[in-house]
C-alpha cells in the first residue's frame, strides 16, 4: 500500500525519494556554515539556537527576509546556480546590519517545479556561502517540489534570517543630525534589484544574448549581471566597534530616492553629491541603452554604492579609513541637511 501510494505521488511529479537524497547531500554543506550555538543538525522538524546569555544583557532579535526577483532569469539563462544563493543572503542579512545587528541564522525556501538535484544542490552551496560570508549559520529550510505550479527546473527562492543586537545598541537614525557626513559603500554591480527593467532592456529591446561580449563591462552579460550582491556585515560590525554610526541605509529596491528617506528624523534631508563615487561601467550602459532618465535610475538602481552610513562629521575620514582597511570602497557621497518647507527628502546633485 504504501508503494503504490508512493509511485503515484512520483507520477503527479513529486519524488520524495529525490527530496530526502538532496537534504543528505546538503548535510555537510550546511554544518560547515554553523557556528556556536546551534544545537542540532538539519533534518528535524525545526532549528535551535541558543543565545550567549553572557554576551548580552538585553539582546533583541532581528528578522528579515527576502527573495532574488527575477535575477532567477538570468541564473537560468546562462545555466549558471552557484551565486544566487549568495545573494539571497545578501539581500537579508544586508537589511539587518543596518540596525546594528549581527546575523545568527539563516533558513532558505527553494520552490521548483520538478527538483534536480545538480541545480538545487549549486543553490545551496551559494546559499552556504553567503552564510559564511555573513558569519551566519544555515540552519535549515523547505524544498518544495510543485509541478503545475512552476514548469519544471524553474525554481523561486526565498531567505529568512534572524540575527541580534543589544538594545541600547540598536541604529535607527534617531542620533543623525544636520550636518552628519554619508559615507557609500561601493557595490559589485546591480547587486539583486531593477532586474525586471534590465531584462527588458537586455533581452526584449536590444535583444542581446547572455554569452555576447559587452566592450563597455569588460566582460559577457551575463558575467555581469550574475556578480553576486556585496556581503556589508562583517565590515560594518569591524568598523562598529570603534565608531558610532548614527544610521544606515541598505541601498536596494527603490534605490536612493526611497531608501534613504527610510532612517531620516523629520525635519532632515539627504544631500547626494552623485559625482563623488566611481559608478560601475553597466550603469551607464543601461541609462544609454534603455533611454532611462537619471532621477529614474538613481530611484530603480544602487548606481554602484550598496551600503551607507550617516556618521558625525568630525569621524568621517576616520571611518572611511578604516571601511578601507577592511576591504571595502568608501566614499563620502553626501551630508545631512534642514529640510524646508517644499523640498524633497532627498537631493541629487551634480547629476
């Protein structure tokens, strides 16, 4: 009985055989992202983690989570799984860090129509990349196979992640101040956002091809497109431990127009001097290629700084010194100003 009840559910398009083999060649990959505190393995019905009772005082919990968007496209398109899994943790632990905290563990959901497990385990190891990268402990998930739904290796991806802060040490902008400096981070690209719009203007309006060599990147198309999202939480907490920052800014979808606005006390606006930072060669190929008006890219795009940081004047070269010797490329891009009556929250100038 049994059998027969397991055959006909593989011949709806669910193999449960396959799905228990693809959580035993994860196993390892998945340990190998734990750090101390996790206290079991995966395979159970739920993760635990134990908190360091004698590192904090009064620790709050942090949760974010996320997806990719439609860069899942593009993975398809050049057959290429092992970076997304980075980004999707970009995408969740990047939006944490910015109050300050520090991931303790990440679960992924990995959608499919029909599971193989070449592209779902490539999926994974990036997954457990971006963990390490994170110093964050992959700590589970749920693989569901649903045929019908999606249309065979086509696959969604989604992240969960739960980290920690103390809480007389949690960033939310209330400290920033009119004539506070905003230091940028430089990103690796486009990083995980805008992709419905450069897949229009790519593939549908100039109808390029993935493997076609781009002279103004340097390299093919989908080589760039696929550059994973900068990882900022370890840098941040390094700098974090000998400087305040008074707010930060993940700088994603919806881009500087409607990030910034997100940490600004009433009354304060951003000045962004858009001259002050190197922006990465596909930004303007994109302006020029898909006729994209420069207010539209800077609210649709990252141009080229993923992550920044409103610090008290008197520390910003210190700061942007030390996001150096960490291995990052800072810039001070811009300050904090009075908001009058009228004027935007944010300012592009020198555009």
């Amino acid at each position: 009985m049994t059998q027969s009840n397991s055959s006909r559910y593989s011949e709806a398009g669910v193999d449960i055989d396959k799905g228990n083999a693809f959580v035993k060649e994860i196993k390892d990959v998945v340990a190998s992202t734990h750090r101390p505190g996790v206290l079991n393995d995966i395979g159970g019905f739920s993760s635990l983690i134990a908190i360091d009772t004698n590192k904090y005082k009064q620790p709050v919990l942090v949760n974010s989570t996320d997806g990719v968007g439609t860069k899942l496209a593009v993975a398809h398109m050049c057959n290429k799984h092992d970076t997304i899994g980075i980004d999707l943790v970009a995408m969740c632990v990047n939006d944490i860090i910015v109050g300050g905290a520090s991931p303790l563990c990440f679960l992924d959901y990995f959608a499919v129509g029909k599971l193989d497990l070449h592209i779902a385990t490539e999926v994974v190891k990036g997954i457990a990349e971006g963990c390490r990268q994170a110093h964050c402990s992959l700590v589970g998930g749920e693989t569901a196979e649903m045929p019908g739904l999606y249309q065979n290796e086509d696959y969604d991806l989604a992240g969960f992640v739960t980290g920690i802060v103390e809480r007389d040490s949690i960033i939310d902008g209330s400290d920033i101040r009119v004539g506070n400096k905003i230091i940028g981070l430089a990103s690796s690209g486009l990083h995980s956002n805008g992709f419905s719009l450069v897949r229009k203007i790519c593939f549908e309006e100039q109808n390029l091809a993935v493997d076609a060599h781009i002279e103004e990147l340097g390299c093919t198309l989908g080589e760039e497109l696929l550059k994973p999202t900068r990882i900022y939480v370890q840098s941040v907490l390094n700098v974090l431990k000998n400087y305040k920052i008074n707010g930060m800014i993940h700088n994603t979808g919806g881009g500087f127009i409607d990030n910034i606005p997100r940490v600004l006390p009433k009354g304060y606006k951003a000045v962004i001097d858009t001259k002050s930072w190197d922006q990465p060669a596909i930004f303007p190929f994109l302006a020029d290629k898909g006729n994209v008006p420069p207010e539209e890219m800077y609210r649709t795009f990252n141009m080229g700084i993923g992550l920044m940081a409103i610090v008290d004047d008197s520390k910003a070269n210190d700061i942007v010194h030390h996001f150096s010797a960490v291995g990052e490329s800072p810039f001070v891009i811009g300050e904090i100003a009075t908001r009058e009556e009228g004027d935007a929250e944010v300012e592009l100038i020198s555009l």
